[in-house]
C-alpha cells in the first residue's frame, strides 16, 4: 500500500515509459510528415481533441471510482479480520478456563496467525504454506496438502478442534454459537476477497479507453502542428501523461493483490495481527512490524 510519503520519480514514470514513447513517436512521425516530406494534414481544430480529452476524463473519473471501491472493499475485509482474529483469541481465553487446555488455547491461535499470512500469500499467487512451519503442527500441515484451498483447510482445523471442545462439555452451546458465528465471518470475508480477486474488470472497456487516449493524442498532434516542436512534443508529453497517469492508477487499483505497491497491504497487517495475539498469549518472544519501504508496504 503506498503511504504517505511521495513515490519517487523512477515509479511515477517507469509505469508509463512505453506509453510516453509511444507518444513522443507519434509527435514526431506527424511533425516530420508534415514539415519535411510536406504530407497534407487535415485542418485540426482544437476543439476536436478538447471534446476527445473531456470524453476520455469522463471514461477515466468512472474507472477510477470503481477501482478505489475494489480497492477499499479489501481494505475493510483485512479489516475485519484484524478485528475478527483479536476477539477469537479473546474469547478462546475467557470462554476456556482450563488451565490444562491452554495448550489447545495456543494451537488454535498459531492457527489463526497462519491463516492470515497464508490468506494473503493465496490472494497473491504466492505459496501459500512457506513460512508457516512455526505456526501449524506437522499434522497440520500434511492434513492441509489435501485441500486445494489451504485457507479453508486451516478454518476447518479450529472448528474442528472447537466442535470437539463443544462434545467434551468444555465450552457451552451458547459458547459454541459465538465460536460459529466468529468462524462464519472469517468464511465469509475470505470469500469476499477471493471474490475481489476473481473478478477481472472488464478487459474491453480497458482496451477502449487506452484507445481513446492514443485517439486524443494523435488528434492534438495534428492540432499543434502548427507550433514549433521544440514546444509542441514537451506540451503532448505533458498532457497526455496525466491521461497515462490516471489509466495507470486505475488498473493498479482494481486489483488489490498483486503483490504491488498500490496493493492492500496484507503481509504488514498479517504481522500486526500476529503481534497482537502473541502479545495476548503473554509471549514475550513477538516479531517486530514489517518496515515500510521507501514509500509503500505490502
């Protein structure tokens, strides 16, 4: 996720280096038409590519809105399950008062780690097992190479373990409605971002903007033949870049696990998490924050 500090120049430009090219090759290619080997252009009023430009503001404020609402649809799933992930381990503490199933106490919470980190790693294509070790059994682990899903393999795992509490009379029916009800939120908030995930926006209407800018630049091109280039190709850059900028934006928005800096952090509130529930288990052993990059943090 990019923080607050400002992005440095190398990423503002590097995403739409090939599109600045691109444009610059279209300026000139028109201006040397024109000037050198004395090619006819159409006459190009400025209102042309003005109508073209505030179209294409139109197409791109739209994109722009539904991606931040994908965007900020994950960031309210992570967090809820930051808030989901602390009142599980609470109430795993206030609801078993054995002290000898404390141990049981543990397993469930290193779960509950894990299946935070290996939610992310999962949204983001990346193993989703590596690392978790420390956190799950060995038996956890080979019962979870049977499952395509790891996520949903780790949820079954403590609902499991609950249900058996619930058998052996520890906790109580109400008891085993909270832990069920708390289990169906961490369901439901998975599925809503594998659903975010899942769900490409629509390549078509990508395909039609870019065309559009490229559409506005050729026009405006046209339009300013007239004035020297020396300044025509540096004002085409300039504005077709804010057209480039906000496309580029937008598609990094639209999909928040991609393991990029515009992503939903989830590996930092992965740590965050697991620093609150080591700390409510009383360890004093807690792994420090992950640190933010220069100006983002995933």
């Amino acid at each position: 996720m990019l923080v607050d500090k400002i992005p440095p120049l190398r990423y503002i430009f590097g995403n739409i280096k090939y599109e600045m090219l691109s444009v610059l090759v279209v300026g000139v290619i028109i201006h040397y038409a024109a000037e050198i080997l004395a090619v006819h252009l159409p006459e190009m009023p400025l209102t042309i590519p003005a109508f073209i430009g505030t179209a294409i503001s139109v197409l791109l404020s739209f994109r722009m809105s539904q991606s931040y609402d994908r965007w900020w649809e994950a960031r309210k799933i992570w967090g809820a399950i930051v808030n989901d992930s602390r009142s599980f381990v609470l109430q795993l503490q206030a609801f078993i008062k054995n002290p000898e199933l404390e141990p049981q106490i543990k397993t469930m919470a290193y779960r509950q780690i894990a299946w935070n980190y290996v939610l992310g790693r999962s949204l983001r294509g990346q193993p989703s097992l590596e690392g978790c070790e420390k956190l799950l059994s060995h038996t956890d682990i080979e019962n979870l190479k049977k499952h395509n899903n790891k996520v949903l393999g780790i949820l079954q795992q403590n609902v499991l373990q609950v249900s058996e509490l619930h058998k052996q009379g520890v906790i109580s029916d109400f008891t085993h409605v909270q832990f069920n009800n708390i289990f169906i939120r961490f369901s439901d908030n998975m599925g809503m971002a594998e659903r975010i995930k899942n769900t490409v926006f629509p390549t078509t209407y990508r395909i039609f903007l870019h065309f559009a800018i490229y559409l506005f630049v050729i026009t405006l091109s046209i339009a300013l033949n007239n004035v020297k280039i020396l300044f025509e190709l540096p004002l085409l850059l300039l504005i077709s870049m804010v057209f480039f900028l906000l496309e580029k934006a937008a598609d990094d928005l639209q999909d928040p696990f991609s393991n990029r800096p515009s992503d939903t952090n989830v590996t930092t509130i992965a740590r965050n998490i697991e620093i609150n529930i080591r700390q409510l288990l009383g360890e004093e052993d807690v792994p420090q924050p992950i640190e933010k990059d220069s100006f983002y943090s995933l």
